[in-house]
C-alpha cells in the first residue's frame, strides 16, 4: 500500500450518520458532510458536541448507529479501521511509551511487512519534515508535549493513509506551543496534501487550519463552509456567537419604520438598517429579533450619522497593547468593543458613542435563532 | 500546647502509637520472636531427650547442606514446583484475564465462577484432589477407564505426583492472577491500542508488542509476590502426598517440617529453615533486580 504512488481520490462521504450510545443518548444526529479529495476540514463545536463520535466512527473506532460512511469508493460502514486505511493523532498523543521514537514510527509499516529498508527511508522523510532526527532514539517519556505530538504526527505520515484524522490534536499543548504545531500542521498539508479531519474545540484552529469549518452542536451539524463565509455569514445565533473573537453581541430590539428608513431600536439604541437588510426583515415590521454586533466591528466615537451610533458607557478597560477591548454596558446589555486604537484615552466609568456600518448588523429570530440576515 | 509538663509525644502521636501497639505487639509474639527462638535452636543440640540444649555452632547447617536429600531432592524439588507453578498460573491467569477483558454474555457469572479457588482453603483443595487422583476410586481414574485408557497410580509414583501438587497449586492461584491482571488491564490507557487498531496491527502483534510490555510491571510483582511465596508451599503437598511416594515430593518447607516435627530434632530443623530463609531472601532480591529492570525498560 506504502509504495503505490498514486492513491486514487480519498474524498469522505457522511450520510445521514446516526450514533446513538444506549438507548437515551443520540450523541450524533443525522450528519451529511462531504469532505473533497485533499480537503482540509476543521471539526469545531463545544465539548460533548459529537465532534470525536464523528471522527471515531470515520476511523471505524466507534460503530455506526444507522447512515453510511464512504471513503473515496468504498462504503466502509463495516470495515475494520486497519481496512480503512486512515491514520489518527489523539489529543494524548496515544504513542507507545516502551518503544523508541523510531520503532513508534517504523510500527505501522511493519505491521505491513515493509522492508525495513524502506521504512528507514519513509522514516527519514517524516524526521526530516518534522525535525525529529534527533530524537529517534529516545523514548516518548523523555520528550515535551510538542515533540510528542511531533512524532505521533509523524507516524501518520510514513504510512501515507488516504485521510488524516485527528482528534483535538494541540489541547494538551501551551498557547505558545499551539500556534507552532498549527502552522506546522497547515505546512504539512501544502506539502503532502491529504483530505483530513480534524476535531477541535477552538475555533481559532478551526479557522485559520480548515479549508472549510464545520460547526456542530448537540450532534448536528449547524453549518459548512469557508472561514470567511461562516464568519460573515453565520446561519443562526449559535454559530454567530461561536466562531470570532470575542464573542460577537447580541441586543434585543424592535424592528420599527421612521420615515423612509427602517431601524432596529431598543431603549438604548437606535440603528438605521441598510436596505438589503430591510428587505429582508420587512416581514419582522413592529417585532422583537435579536441584533447581533461583532466587537470588532464597533468603533469608538460617532463621525458619521447619528442614526449610526448609540450610547455605552464603559466597565472594563483592557490594554492589550496593540489595541484595547473594552467592556461597556448599553441598556442593560452587555456589549464588548474590541481594535480600539491602544492610544486612546478612555477609562471605566466614561460615556461614549459606538458607531457600526449598518451592512455589519446580524438580525437572528428570536425563537428559532437563526438567522434573518447574516 | 502549653509549655509546662509537656509529654513526651503529643496527643495525636500518643493514640497512633496506641493504636498500632496491638499490631506491634503481635507481631514481635508471632514473627520476630519465634525467629529468634529458631535462630538460637538453630545452633543448639535442641530435642525432647536433651534438656541440655548443648550449643553446637554451626554443626546443623552443616548437616543439612550435605544432605544429599536436601541437595539433590528437595532443593531442586523446590524450584522446578516454583518455576512450574509460578509459570503455568501466569499463563493461564494472563489468557483468562484477556477474555474477560472483553464483554461477553455472562461475563459477571464467570468472573464469580472463577473466584471460586481464591475462597477455598488449600488444604480443602487438596483434599478434593488427592480424591480425584485416586487410583482406585478417583474419578480421574474412572473418567479414564470409561474411555477405555488405563487409570493410572497418580500419587504413587514421583513425577505424576509432582504433576498434581504442581497442578493443584496453579488451580489454587490461577484466580489471583487472573484479578490482578484484570485490573491492570483495565488501567492500560486505551489509545495506543485504537492506534495500533488503525494501523492495522494484528491481535498477536497487539499482545506481543503493547499488551505484555504495558502489563510488563503488573506481571512482574506478581512473580516476584509468588514465586517467593510458592517457595514456602506446605500444606497442599503435606496433604495430597506427604512428601510421597518415598521423600521424593518433598518441598523445603515439608523437610524443615518433618526434621523439627517428626523426628524432633528442633535444631536442625531450625538450621534447615534459616537456610531456606536465607535462600528465599537471596533469590527475592535477585528476581526483584531483576524484574524491576525489566520492567523499567
Ligand atoms: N462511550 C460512550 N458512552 C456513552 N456516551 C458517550 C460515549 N462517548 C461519548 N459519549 C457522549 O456522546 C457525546 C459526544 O461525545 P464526544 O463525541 O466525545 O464529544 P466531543 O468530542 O465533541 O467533545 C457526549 O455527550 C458524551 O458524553
Ligand atoms: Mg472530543
């Protein structure tokens, strides 16, 4: 399997994929998720989300409840995860502690009896790749966490699988070392493109690593997409408040007509809504929805039209250094305003305009949650 | 605390100390004690008929290590049981632990079914065996002779004898391995082996290359733990041969005992067992070392 050079198109089909543990608890509901031959996809929900379920039952760990799960050709709903051939990095790197960091790369080639001639030279690609020739000969146990992640890493690559998995890989890593094995990983993928999973709780991984985010909660999948879409264009309120940093706002308000304009107002805000969006809520005239706001896209002070801005006064003042995020209070809500330029003089207690672009607003129902305008 | 009249030892240290006296005190009577009794007979012509107990250094050792019966029976008796018994119940113990790692129907009435030896005593035991083997009413023999094979003397002659004790001794502990392994399998982290699952391992390779090494130190206290204890088996050859056919079953701990008890020569009896003593903490040591270096590893 190690020597064909060509692998044929390792694209992941998930259909209608169901897992149920006992009787009471449905951890997975009704997954569809095509995943593109080389596609790199970032699993990403809150813990006990359903993320790893999906990944184990892809790797044939866990077994499926009811659906069916392809890769590339196959149907692989009842092979055995050796007959998938996937490769797996656990959040706790899952090496074996009594063998040499070269016997922990050489194991899965010699489970297929490659010559060892060849497993040296598979190995030495990896070691190259991932800077590991001068730990082959230590033991898992006298490695840091990023080295060990390294070589778990790196006993994927030699077998050179159809598909990448990879379970919350950089949890157990410091913040330092995460951003490190990110960009590690991502350059992995450019060098050996190989459709890939990846689980994670972090949605910054899940976006600056993922060709295409998908976000998950209680078991369903709430949307796919590209970085950008599913930043810009969140289908309801869950995934909105999931994916950026901070976390976007949300304010309750009416929909109301003034003149020509149409405004969402709330007892502490008035804000014109442009007319894409207007159309769009024409149906909500004279209705609560809730108003979501990203923190980064909220300016301190009011330049442009007063109907572009509404009073916040401020409770928290966080210098970063390269821009301030403040806390403020608008109404009784809580609103957070984040690249505040770190220059500016503003202190906890002080009265101030937020200005937004009105084509910025996200407009959520209330009940359903999802999204009026995204 | 107040400074005036203060006791020796503060209050909470005064009830611990109170609290283990009993077990110290037991202790000293039942251990340290009669080893100190057996230590000094041992250099003493110590018997029924000489109240003299005339200090005779170290003659008795002397006789005892040049007994050729000691030497060439019951030492290497001794050791080939330990190593057999030792052996076979790992073995089994390590293959039962494994299928009960696994779910199966009616995996709680097996594991309790299996228990069953740890309870009874081994006196019992070897009652129920030294029944079974008999030749002329055992139902070994009439299993045998129902299939129409000859029964055979079982405890008459030396080596199937040796076989049943061995025997009766690895279904006495089978059980115990069994549970201790059981546990540390159930400790082992489960990822390397869904690892090893997706990277296509095979069962046997998974037991050769992760589950024994991973076990590796589990096992070796449990020989360590047994082997020095097999070293002092007593009661299940005293009941099913006595030291038959003949002394040619007999263990170390039997000769020890048939010197002081039978012929109640206190003194070299005494001598034989601070020789096995003193073998048994030199061979403990050395396993220990050894094990604790294999399974550092
Ligand atoms: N073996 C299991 N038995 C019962 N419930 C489980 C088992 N594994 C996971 N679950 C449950 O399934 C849900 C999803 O788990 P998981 O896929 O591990 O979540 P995530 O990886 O997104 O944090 C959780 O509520 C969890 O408690
Ligand atoms: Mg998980």
């Amino acid at each position: 399997m190690m020597t064909s050079t060509t692998k044929f198109m390792a694209s992941i089909v998930l259909s209608k994929l169901n897992k149920h543990y006992g009787s009471l608890h449905h951890a997975v509901k009704d997954v569809d998720l095509t995943i593109a031959d080389k596609e790199f996809v970032a699993l990403v929900g809150p813990s006990g989300c359903g993320k790893s379920t999906t990944l184990r039952m892809i790797a044939g760990l866990e077994d499926i409840s009811s659906g069916e799960i392809r890769i590339g050709d196959r149907v692989v709903n009842n092979l055995p995860p050796r007959d998938r051939d996937v490769a797996m990095v656990f959040q706790n790197y899952a090496l074996y502690q009594h063998m040499s960091v070269y016997d922990n790369l050489a194991f899965g080639l010699r489970n297929k009896k490659v010559p060892e001639s060849e497993i040296k030279a598979a190995i030495d690609r990896a070691a190259e790749m991932l800077g590991l020739h001068e730990l082959l000969k230590r033991r898992p146990r006298q490695l840091s966490g990023g080295q060990q992640q390294r070589v778990a890493l790196g006993r994927c690559i030699v077998r050179n699988p159809l598909v990448f998995l990879f379970d919350e890989p950089l949890s157990n890593l410091d913040a330092k070392l995460r951003a490190q094995m990110r960009i590690e990983i991502k350059r992995l993928h450019s060098q050996m493109p190989t459709t890939s999973v990846f689980v994670t709780h972090d949605q910054v991984e899940a976006m600056t690593l993922g060709d295409r985010v998908v976000i998950m909660r209680d078991g369903e999948v709430q949307q796919a997409g590209t970085p950008l879409s599913v930043y810009g264009h969140p289908v309801n309120r869950f995934v909105a408040g999931f994916i950026g940093a901070p976390a976007m706002n949300f304010l309750d308000v009416t929909i109301r007509k003034e003149g020509d304009t149409r405004v969402a107002q709330s007892a502490a805000v008035k804000l014109a809504i442009n007319e894409a969006s207007a159309r769009a809520l024409e149906a909500w005239q004279g209705r609560p929805v809730i108003m979501g706001l990203r923190p980064e896209h909220l300016a301190l002070g009011s330049d442009g039209p007063v109907s572009r801005s509404f009073p916040a006064k401020v409770e928290v003042v966080e210098q970063l250094g390269s821009e301030i995020l403040l806390e403020t209070r608008v109404g009784d809500a809580r609103v957070t305003v984040a690249r505040v330029p770190p220059e500016t003089q503003v202190a906890a207690g002080d009265q101030v305009r937020l200005s937004v672009q009105p084509g910025r607003l996200h407009f959520f129902d209330p009940k359903t949650e999802t999204a009026i305008v995204a | 605390m107040t400074g005036a009249g203060r006791p020796l030892f503060g209050e909470q240290t005064r009830f611990m100390l109170l609290l283990i006296t009993p077990a110290a005190l037991l202790l000293t009577l039942f251990q340290v004690v009669p080893i100190a009794i057996g230590a000094n007979a041992s250099f003493r012509d110590w018997a029924l008929y000489n109240p003299k107990k005339t200090w005779v250094g170290l003659h008795h050792y002397e006789a005892v290590l040049s007994d050729p019966e000691f030497l060439w029976v019951v030492l290497p008796n001794t050791f080939i049981f330990m190593i057999l018994s030792v052996a076979g119940a790992l073995v089994l113990g390590l293959a039962l632990a494994l299928l009960l790692n696994r779910p199966f129907a009616g995996q709680k009435i097996v594991q309790t079914v299996l228990l069953v030896p740890l309870m009874v005593a081994p006196v019992i035991a070897a009652i129920m065996m030294r029944w079974m083997f008999n030749d002329q009413f055992g139902i070994v023999n009439a299993v045998l002779e129902g299939l129409g094979l000859d029964g055979q003397p079982w405890l008459v002659e030396r080596w199937t004898a040796f076989g049943v004790i061995v025997m009766t001794d690895i279904w006495l502990w089978t059980p115990w391995y069994t549970l201790l392994l059981l546990a540390g399998l159930q400790s082992l982290p489960r990822e390397p082996f869904e690892a090893a699952a997706i990277d296509g391992t095979s069962t046997w390779r998974v037991f050769t290359h992760l589950t024994l090494p991973m076990l590796r130190s589990v096992i070796v206290v449990c020989v360590v733990i047994r082997a020095i204890d097999a070293f002092r088996t007593f009661d299940i050859v005293w009941t099913l041969t006595g030291g038959g056919p003949g002394r040619s079953t007999e263990l170390f701990s039997l000769y020890a005992y048939v010197l002081a008890f039978l012929t109640l020569d206190f003194g070299r009896g005494s001598a034989a067992a601070i020789i096995g003593g003193l073998i048994i903490l030199v061979v403990g040591a050395v396993l220990y070392r050894v094990v604790d270096r294999i399974a550092r590893v």
